[in-house]
C-alpha cells in the first residue's frame, strides 16, 4: 500500500487553471484498479496551496498512475503554473478508514 501526500502551490491568478486540470486527473485517477483514494484540497489561508491525499493499492498501482492520459494532461497543464514544483511526503496507514493497518 502507498499513502501519499503532495502539496502544489500554484501562482496567483491559475486557480480555475489547476481545478480544471486537477477534474481530468481526479476523474481518470478515481476509475483506476489500483487506485483506494484520489482527494484534492486546498489550504484554508491560502487558496492556491493544494494538497493531493492519495492511497494505491502499491508502488506498481502509483508507477500505473503515472503513465495515463490524464495523468499526463494535468501535469501538462500545471507545470507552467506551479511555484516550485510538487513536494511529497509518504506514509504508512495505522487507522484508515477502509484499509488494514501494516503497523502501529
């Protein structure tokens, strides 16, 4: 099992830009076989800091991921926009709805 999140802080003015983006990928993501849980959210204090909370089912189901269309059209469209690239940060599940936990 993969847990990750990513944060994309976008430049001012792109919002609708990463949105529309971010509904391919959400859209196509969500309909994967390896794919538990796609969910974007944005920073209450900032409204074009994202964060992106991903599950897949493994490091294979990610490596999948990253090679659909839609994968492949949002990063096209928001590589322009964003402000210092995408930052990630991995976990291990210990209480996670829906998922068995590997450690505690």
């Amino acid at each position: 099992m993969l847990i990750q999140l990513v944060n994309i802080k976008v430049q001012p003015g792109t919002r609708e830009t990463f949105l529309e983006a971010f509904k391919i990928n959400c859209d196509g993501t969500r309909e994967e076989p390896g794919n538990l849980r796609f969910d974007l959210l944005h920073d209450p204090e900032d409204e074009n800091n994202f964060f992106v909370y991903e599950i897949f089912q493994s490091d294979d189901a990610l490596e999948d991921h990253r090679k659909t269309a839609h994968y492949q059209k949002c990063v096209s469209m928001i590589d322009p926009i964003t402000i210092g690239g995408r930052s990630k940060t991995y976990f291990e599940p210990v209480l996670v709805q829906g998922v068995a936990a590997t450690s505690a």
